[in-house]
C-alpha cells in the first residue's frame, strides 16, 4: 500500500481542477459544486487529511461525501486515481495554469488553449500573454480587443502576485482560530483568551493568525497549545509559541499575566496606523506604551492594566472597538466621545437575501435547502422576517411571457408553502413574515433580467453585477444607475462591488454616483456576509455612510447553515462605523415594512 504524502493545499488543488474539468466538460452543475465545497473545506483543515483518513473519518469533513471520500482513499493508498485521470485526460494540461490567472474561468481556459492551440503547461501562462501581446485574441470569437487588454492585465496582475495571495477570507480564518484556542482552552489555565490583529478587526482577508492568553499558568498554557496538530513547530518560549499548520497556516500564540492582559491585547489589535497615532498621542501626556502597560516618562513607574478600556481610560480616551482601530481619526472620536454606537448582531431583525431550491430555470446557482429550513432557521435566529430572494430565470433559455409565468407559479408556491409552515408545522409559534423577492441580474446595458410584467409577483427585488466585470468606470457607473431607476421595487443593490476575495477584483465605479442615486431612491446597499464577498468593502461603507445612505446586511445563503454567517456581514459594518439607524433589517417589522414599500 502506498501511503501518499500530499498537503490539504494539494489535495485541496487537486479537487478544484476535477470541478473545473468538469465544467468544461459539461458535467452536472451539482457534481462541479460538491467539488468544489469539498476543496474548500479541506484547504482550510487545521489538521492534516491524513489523520481523517487513517481514522476512517473522511466523512466528518464538512463537504467530503462519500463518493468523493472513496477518491480520496484510492489516492492515499495508490498514489493516483483512476477516475480523476481519466477526467484530466479529457483536457488539454495546459488549461489549469490558466486557471490561476485572475478573471479566467475553465470555459474560457478551454477555449483560449483550443484556439490558440496552447500544449505547453510550463509555459501556458506566458504563451498567452505573447499571443494577446500579438494581437491573435483579438479576432478571436467572443473575445475582441477590450477582453484582449483585459487578458493583459490579469497575466501582470498574476505575475505580480497582485490577486493569488495566500491569505484566508475572515470566516474561514476565524473558523480555524475557534478551533485552535478552544484546543488549548481544553486543557486549562487559561483566564482569558482572544484573537489579535487583523483577525479581531475583522479585514476581510487574514493571513497569520495570532491569540493571546491571560493565564497564571503560561508554561502549562504554551505546552498544551504546541501538542495541537502541526506540521512544524517554528518557536517556543516563554512568552509563547509559533506553529505551522497542516493547512500551511501559521499560528502564534502570546501569554500575559491576568492584571497586564488589557495591556497587550490593545498593543498587539490595532493597525499600525492605529498604534503609531495612540503612541505619540501618549507621548504628548508624558506616557510611554507598550505591550505591558503604560510608563509615566518622568517617573519611570509603569502602570499595568488588566483590560482595554482600563488602558484606553488612563489615556482619557472613550474606549475604541477593535474594529475601529485603523487609524482613521478613532483617537480624536475617543477624546471627544463622538464615537458611533456600531450596530451588534443581536440587532439585526431578518434576512432578506436566502436562496431556496425552487427552481426558476436559473442559469444561476439554486439554493440546497427547502423553503421550510429556511424559515425553521429564520425562526431559530430569532428574526421577525425573512426575504427569499432566488436568482431571476435565465433570459436566454426563456422567452418574456415564459419568465412571467414561471415568476407567477413560484408566488403560488410559496405562498403554499408558508400557509403550510405557518399552519401546520409550526401552527402554535410565531413565525417569521415571508416576503417574495427576487435577485435580478444588471445586464451590461443596465436593463434587468426580469420582465416588467412580472414584478406583479414579487415584493421587492434585490438587483446585483454577475457579468460583464471589466467595464469602464464611466459604463459600469451608468450600468448601476440605469439599473436603480428601472422599478420602484428596485429596494437591495447586492453585493455592490461584485469582488470574489482572491480571485476577482470589484468593479470600478464612481461610487460616489451611485450612492446618491441609491440615496435619492431609498434603495439599501447589500453588506453581503459571505465568506468570498464580504462585499460592499468597509471603506465604500464608510464613505456610502456620509452621504446617509441606508444599508441591508445580508446573507446570500444557498444553504441554511449560510445564515450563520450573518455575524460577518455585521463585521464589515462596524468597520464602516455603522450603527443600527443606518441597517433597514433592524428596523421592526412595521418600519420595515414602510421602508421595503418606500412609504413615508
């Protein structure tokens, strides 16, 4: 028996290429989707896949179903799989370089490689910069001159390293930080634990991860935390330890005595920025700071601090929620107490972008879970109501009068659907309002893909960017607005930006524009908490928040476990200082119904 040595990162890679085959193959959409999650999932393994599979566990990893696991066991015990091969055989090697280059998807890989008759995988990446620098894709069909300057800078951006960064989106990181410090947790002496960095402002996209620990017990504390599962122990000591996980994730941990942990947490959370500022405004007052507390320069005497806002307060400051610490004049705010009141996940009342698995001959994604879960996991989070909000019929597979007809069969469902939920299931609770919605795709003219006809059967649409990415500024702008001013059920521009964190840049608009349109129209700019998008970015927030308008925090689930990342969502607002006023789904039932309906 062969016992192969790969990291999660290689079998993580390996898997994803099988979903692009199979997409350029034409394989079942679910079969490319379950491949894909699978990849997703063990890419992000704190421990090694190895250990699952020597276990007989594949099956405890999230994503990792049985035919897949059955893969997975084959390559481990032979060294190759035979099925995979196969799959890989069907398509040209040198496709996948080109899958790592920004903006290029397998069907376009394909056809790139097909046309231009690319054989070389080592040099496939810089075969195509010298046919586009020539001029060959061009005249290509379907391609053209702006996809040929596209194709140019996605290579530059490649090569720079601009956009394939090893950095993990927020959740995941903060998914494999929860696993760590509940592991060391576990094995006591710990007084308090928390996340440092990057990871407790919460930026969108995290590298290293850092932790520290208040514990009186440090060397206890810092032998537990190096028995976690690891592939190389980079550094001990007694303050604490540095290790490089099976995901090739490196994680530190720092330990403090109880009554100096405010001390170091403040030093090791905030920016740069943040902590040069705090520095000199200290040195202004005679005070030194550093990671064990605060020296009075004349006397030398340090003062240690036990919490933050004990630390912020002996500087005369109000104290600064980690997310705020960017240096973006949150000193100033702290020293006049003008700090925002930012909006807390407890607020938020309802979701209004879950997708089901109704299907309405989409050429989009279908949710994985009925009406009936999502409304369960609505009513478990507690929400007053909730938003389904499933992507518009595909406008090239139907005609006009076919797209009405199927919007028209969906309400009937789905009002069945809830009467049956409401009265049957759950006849003795209260459960959350049900409105029917719609995300309608801005087309590249800024028209939507939904015929007015059918805004008869939908409450309210939310309308987002899925093509057309590169367009100029001066086009995209006009695309968004020419969109708002479509329909007055026009209420949720989703993920504004269109980014997908380390693959995709956002669109380049005048976002300033935009916002005052969506300002003069009352329409809500989606904050959308999946892990890939985090999308309107914190800093459009904020600028988007000076001109008062009003934002909708989102989900976009296609799952009901999705709706559990709604906390994400909320972290991208507090970044952008928002406070529970500017989110419309925390408003109550009845106020946000005058808002979806645009009533005064």
């Amino acid at each position: 028996m062969v016992i192969l040595r790969m990291t999660n990162l290689e079998i993580a890679e390996i898997l994803h290429k099988v979903s692009a085959a199979y997409q350029i193959l034409g394989e079942n959409r679910f079969r490319i989707i379950a491949y894909d999650r699978a990849a997703d999932s063990i890419e992000h393994l704190t421990s090694d896949l190895k250990d699952y599979w020597k276990d007989g566990k594949l099956d405890e990893v999230s994503g990792v179903g049985k035919t897949i696991a059955e893969h997975i066991d084959e390559l481990y015990k032979t060294g190759k799989n035979t099925h995979w091969e196969s799959v890989f055989a069907k398509v040209p090697e040198a496709v996948f370089p080109l899958l790592l280059v920004p903006g290029i998807g397998p069907k376009k890989a394909h056809a790139l490689v097909t046309i231009l008759k690319l054989k070389n995988e080592q040099t496939a990446v810089l075969d195509l910069e010298k046919a586009a620098k020539a001029g060959k894709i061009e005249p290509l069909d379907g391609f053209g001159k702006r996809s040929q300057d596209v194709i140019l800078d996605a290579i530059a951006a490649f090569k720079k390293g601009q956009i394939k960064e090893n950095r993990m989106p927020l959740p995941y990181a903060d998914a494999v930080a929860t696993e760590v410090m509940d592991y060391v947790a576990k094995g006591g002496g710990c007084d308090k634990i928390d996340v440092l960095g990057s990871l407790r402002r919460k930026v969108s996209t995290i590298g290293d991860i850092d932790f520290a620990v208040a514990t009186t017990e440090p060397e206890k504390v810092i032998e537990r935390f190096i028995t976690f599962p690891h592939q190389k122990l980079i550094e001990k000591g007694p303050s604490g330890a540095t290790l490089l996980l099976a995901n090739g994730k490196q994680v530190d941990m720092r330990v403090q005595t109880p009554r100096a942990y405010g001390a170091m947490l403040q030093y090791f959370t905030g920016s740069k920025s943040h902590n040069i500022q705090l520095r000199e405004y200290g040195l202004r007052m005679g005070k030194s700071l550093n990671e064990h507390g605060i020296k009075d320069i004349k006397t030398g005497k340090l003062h240690v601090l036990s919490t933050e806002k004990a630390f912020y307060g002996e500087l005369g400051l109000e104290y600064i929620e980690p997310e705020l610490r960017e240096g973006r004049e949150e000193i100033v705010k702290a020293k006049t107490h003008t700090l925002p009141n930012l909006i807390d996940v407890n607020q938020i009342l309802g979701d209004l972008h879950v997708h089901s698995t109704y299907d309405l001959h989409s050429s989009h994604d279908l949710g994985s879970s009925t009406i009936h879960e999502l409304l369960e996991t609505a009513m478990n989070r507690g929400y007053e109501y909730v938003g389904f909000s499933d992507h518009n019929p595909s406008v090239s597979k139907q005609s006009s009068t076919d797209i009405v007809q199927i919007m028209k069969k969906r309400k009937t469902h789905y009002e069945q659907q809830y009467y049956s939920y409401t009265k049957t299931v759950h006849k003795n609770k209260k459960v959350p309002s049900m409105f029917i919605m719609c995300e309608v795709d801005i087309q590249p003219d800024g028209t939507l893909a939904l015929p007015n006809e059918a805004f008869e059967y939908v409450d309210a649409v939310v309308v987002s960017l899925h093509s057309a990415f590169t367009q100029s500024r001066t086009d995209v702008t006009k695309r968004i607005i020419t969109a708002f001013n479509s329909h007055p059920k026009v209420r949720i521009f989703g993920h504004p930006t269109g980014r997908l964190l380390g693959s995709r840049e956002g669109v380049d608009a005048e976002w300033k524009a935009v916002f005052a349109v969506a300002k003069e129209r009352n329409i809500a700019l989606e904050i959308n908490s999946f892990p890939e998008r985090l999308d309107l970015p914190d800093g459009l927030v904020a600028v988007a928040k000076e001109v008062d308008v009003k934002f909708c925090i989102n989900t976009d689930a296609h799952d009901k476990a999705h709706m559990n990342l709604m906390p994400y969502g909320v972290s991208v607002a507090r970044r952008g200082g928002l406070t529970k006023d500017d989110v419309v789904n925390t408003y109550a039932h009845a106020k946000f119904l005058k808002w979806l309906y645009n009533k005064k």
